[in-house]
DNA sequence: TTGCTGTGTTGGATCGATCAAGTCAATCGT
DNA sequence: ACGATTGACTTGATCGATCCAACACAGCAA
C-alpha cells in the first residue's frame, strides 16, 4: 500500500470545511455561481488552498467523459520544424486546458494502433497527425471523428497547406534566374506528403518546359550519412544546376556533398530548402528556402481539433497556410 | 449529449458473451490465470475483439491508483539534443505500457506549477526533469517523489553525468594542441546545469595554469541571432584561439561568426561543441565534440523513476553515464 | 395559517473498472 | 458417505468527482 502523495480529496476538505462534498465539488468546478453564498465558497476555497487539494483528473474524466489530452504524431521530433509545430501545439492546447502526448511515428511503427487504442480506452480525446502514411489513414478512418490530419491524403482537412503555390514560387524564381536542370531531394518517409510535393514539382517543370531527367530525384533520410549519400548523387551531375530539398536539413547535406564535390553555393549550384527553421539563416551561405506559417498552422490545428471534438458534424470553416519564398543567399544564376 | 465514439464498455461485453461483468474485468486484467477457465477467457476475448473493446483507462486508474502517464519536462524541444532526450525515454516509457507528456520549459513559465498540479490532480505518476532552475527545484520538492531530477542542483540524482571528466577531456585536448586563450561560449538558459559547466571548465583551466580573462565568457540563446552576436563577441578577441560551446548549435553560431570575422576554422581557431548531435557531422569542417550517451539517459530515467514511484524509499543503484569526447575537423594547433 | 417562490445545501446515483468476499457445483480424502 | 477442498464464476463495495432530485428554510402574498 503505498502512501499517495495526497490523499486529499472533495471529501477530506468537506470534512475540514464542515460542508457536504457536493457543496465542495460545486465550489471547486466553478458552477457555485447563484447556487451557493459567497461565504460559504470563500470558506471551502480557503480550506481546499491550506489543504493542497486538487480535484482528481481521473475521478472527473470518468465522470463527465471529457477528456483533456490530445495526442499530436509527428514523424520525427528531432526535426527542429516538428518541434517547433509541437511547441505551438502545445502552447494552444494549454491555454485550452489540455495537455498533449507527443507521437514520434518513425520511432514507434505502431502509432496507428497506439492512437486507437489510447481514443478507445479514453486515455485521450483525440489527436492531431501531422503527416500521414498512405496506409495509415484507412486505418485512421476508425477514428475519423478524433482526427485531424495536416498535408495527409484526403484534401478536405480543415487545416490545410497550399503547398501548390508555394512550389510554383520556388520553380519560378530557379526558371527566372536561368536554371534548367533542377534536382530534387525528398525525405525518405513513406509520406503522403512528400509525395505530392515531389508531383507537384515535376508538374510545375513540365508546364514551364523544363526537362526533368530520371536520376534527377533523390530520396534521404535524416540521418547525416544517408542524408549526404542522397545529396551526393545530386551534387554530381553537371547537368544539375539547383537543388530543391524538402526541408531545410536536408539543404545541410546538400552543402556538405557540394563542397566535397568543389562546387560553390550559389555559384556553381543552387540550394533551396523547406520549413525556414531558425537553422536556414545560419547555414552559409544562408539558405533561400519556402517558410511555412508553423505557429498559425499549428493553433488552427488544435482548435479545430476541440471544435471538431465538441460536435464532429459542425464543418467550421477551414484555415489554409500559404508559403512564403525568402530569398537569401544560396540561389543566384547558374555559373560557367 | 455528444455520442462517444464507442460505449463499448465491460458491461456490454459482458452482456453480449453472457457472462458477468466480473469475469470479463478478469479476462481483459490477464489476471485470468486459475481463475477462470481456457474456455470462457477465450470466448470473452472473441466477444471484446469482435466489438472492438478496449477497458477504459479512466476507470482503471481511478480504481487502482496507478497512472500510466509521465512527464518529461526538458528545457527546449527544438534543440536536437532534447529531440533525441524525449525520443528515447518515449521508448523506454512505451516499453513500460506509459505515455509521455513533454513540457518545453521555455515555453511553458509556469511549467512547475503545472506538474504539481499534474501530479496532484493525479494526472500523471510522476516526472522527468532534464535541467532544473536554481529556482524550480525548491518548488519540486513538494513533490520529490514522484520526480527524478537530471542534470540539476542536487548530486544524489539516481541518474548522473560525470560532466568533469568530459570538461577535463576537452581542456586537455585543447591545452595539448598548444591553446591558452580558451573562450566559453554557453546557453543562456538560467539552468544551473549550464552554471555548473562553466564553474567546473573555469576551474580546470585554473588546474592548467590557464588564464581565463574577463569577456572570454559569453552567452546565446539558440536563436540564430543572438546566438551569433554572443559568438562575435569572442570570435572579434584575437586572444581567444579556441571556444567551448554548450551545445552543438551554438558551435554553429561560432563557425557563422568565425566566418564574418574571416577567421577560419581550424586554423585560426578551434571550436569544441557538447552532445554530438548528427548536425555535428555535417557542419564543415566537422565538430569536435563531447558525446553524451543520450538513450541510455533517458532509458536509465525512465527506469529509476518508475522504480522510484513504486517504491520512493528504495534507492536503487544509480548510474552515472560517462563523457566521450569526439575529436573531429574543428580542433587543431592554433596557428600563426 | 397555508401556500408559494427562490436561495442554499445535501443525499445518493452514477461513470467503468478492480477486487475482496461469497455462491455453488464438482471433486477429493479418509 | 460426508465434510473439506478446489475450481469457476458472480455479487457488491469501492475509487473520487459530478450532477440531478430532493429538501430545508426564509421571505412574502393571500
């Protein structure tokens, strides 16, 4: 029998009060408007604070069925990008009253089934999935009603990321410097995500007339080595004069491959990356990469999660982020 | 009355199988054995899989007291460092049947309030703290049981880093290359973790016979600017011909600097970085630094807390991980 | 006095699981 | 053959908060 921290309960403090439990719970949830005096309240605040009582979550949630942890899956912490839509997630599900259970995908295979089971058995009330596996989401499906997914398959999230625009901003400006062998560098998740993006990209190519050359497209891991292996494939064919990467640590890569190679960024290769993490800007040259409102995209994300939570029926109207190209120093025209 | 996704619960099942409540508690516990025979425990668990079952953990824990959710609270999410940190004690936890629920100090002011509350309200068993503020740990004590401390103010944490031998390593190292202007460069963090570091390399170079002038010491926060303009200013001293960073992503600051200052890097100066991230290996030229074995941390964490909550008063033997340093590209004679 | 309204407080059922104690048949020992 | 033991389940109390229905009681009108 271990002794709890504090066994203090709605009753001990009633006890101590000398009022009833329910007149504590009543105090304690805040309803005690109209339904009990202001002295008695002030009187079982005062003992409930010199006793340290705290209602018990548990107690509550079994009770009222709410439930006040969310769950976000994200595909890989250590990416400062996921970390920073993790700590805007956070920050507005705290303001919310909620705490959060943070999923990294790639290290637990089982996320799916985690998720189902922690929604089923009430341990959470839903969960935001950003980045979804095309297999994923017909088992997600399960749980529709507790999900919301950012950049996943199905088009119609409230939370979404106009990604199309972003990517014809990036070719436009390579195109308009005088690029016309654009390499691209994509993660090597088995994302849905980064699969559209890659489409979207050689869909832009074609429509501007530009060619794109099998070898061209290069797949990477975070992984430092694998990363620069990737990037190494790129670096080495002359015919490649930029590089588009789906994020901005994969740039990093692509500037340690280039300088092993002896090429020079920008002037004899063109880097651009994804994300705009602090990271960018310290990378040198810095990096011309597509910024993505993180902080936005991730309150929206919450909120729509509780609204949709409250009432799965009531389709509120949706937020779609728009990129932002910043243009710095890794681009310029192809050299020779 | 919002429709729960599923009001599957014990009784339902049990109904449906045509057996008690009881027995069906007893098959889905696993407590099954002896108790119940092969042929109903099968049943049952034909009738739960078959209705898609899962025991609500809200009632389980109110029932039991035993909460399968911890905390870990670590100083910034966003650095790879603490990335890799919660990755790994996830693990560990998931391993364990326990969620985990991050707090990002930075972000979260209140952040120890918030866990006393978490612990009291018995949200969660208990907690991990990676870096504690002179100010926090006080505040903890209220709840020193369910909380496991690394890298704070008290010694006698069950897990510990012998941070002076690894200082030792690097000072050594840098005195053996010939340095004697040593500039430190550190987080701006008011953790004592990071105080403790600087106290201990200040002594060591005092152990040499090394001089350390005032102005050698400068601090960052990783945002990239400020981060930068704390290495300028040690990077700008023609005294300084080595720094020691905190952390990797400050080492990346320096390099920046070192850069704009037209001081390369490591001929006119070395850099010594602290973690070995992955990023360590793809800056250029590569960064010495000192490896921190960072799973086995967070296993070790995970472990003698859980120890701990089942029994606050058995100290188990604690494990004291070891510093390696990681001599790489960024470290060399100074030069002239 | 009786009836009525409204404010303030309380009893007790309830959420869904766990667990100790109890029922009842079949089996065992001598 | 009869009480004792075992095996296989069920009954019912319990965890701590919420919340509905009930109640006490004051003030007030008739």
């Amino acid at each position: 029998m271990k002794a709890g921290p504090s066994p203090i309960t709605s009753n001990s403090v009633a006890k101590a009060a000398g009022v009833s439990q329910s007149t504590v719970s009543l105090v304690m949830s805040g309803k005690s408007a109209g339904r009990v005096s202001d002295s008695t309240r002030d009187h079982v605040m005062a003992v409930a604070d010199r006793l340290g009582y705290r209602p018990n979550a548990t107690a509550r949630m079994l009770r009222t069925g709410v439930l006040n942890i969310l769950a976000l899956a994200v595909p890989n912490v250590k990416q400062p990008f996921f970390g920073e839509i993790f700590v805007a997630a956070e920050k507005a599900a705290r303001q919310a009253d909620h705490a959060v259970v943070l999923i990294d995908t790639q290290n637990d295979p089982k996320w799916v089934e985690r998720i189902i089971d922690m929604v089923r058995g009430r341990m959470i009330a839903g969960s935001i999935v950003y980045a979804s596996d095309s297999e994923d989401e017909p088992r997600l499906a399960e749980i529709a009603d507790q999900v919301l997914v950012i950049e996943g398959q199905n088009s119609g999230s409230p939370v979404d990321i106009n990604v199309e625009s972003g990517i014809d901003a990036v070719v436009e400006h390579l195109a308009g410097l005088g690029h016309s062998g654009i390499g691209y560098l994509s993660a090597a998740y088995p994302k849905v995500t980064f699969k559209r993006r890659f489409d979207y990209f050689r869909k832009k190519l074609r429509d501007l007339g530009l060619e794109f050359r099998n070898g061209w497209h290069s797949r990477a891991t975070f992984e430092i080595e694998a990363s620069t292996s990737g990037a190494q494939k790129l670096v080495r064919q002359p015919a490649i004069t930029a590089i588009v990467c789906d994020d901005d640590l994969l740039a990093a890569g692509v500037y340690r491959a280039a300088r092993q190679a002896g090429r020079a960024i920008p002037d004899d290769l063109s880097v651009v990356g994804f994300n705009d993490i602090e990271f960018a800007r310290v990378l040198s040259p810095e990096l011309t990469t597509l910024a993505i409102p993180t902080e936005r995209i991730a309150q929206e994300a919450v909120h729509k999660l509780l609204e949709k939570l409250e009432d799965p029926a009531r389709v509120s109207s949706s937020y779609e982020a728009e990129l932002t190209l910043k243009i710095r120093s890794s681009t310029a025209r192809p050299g020779e």
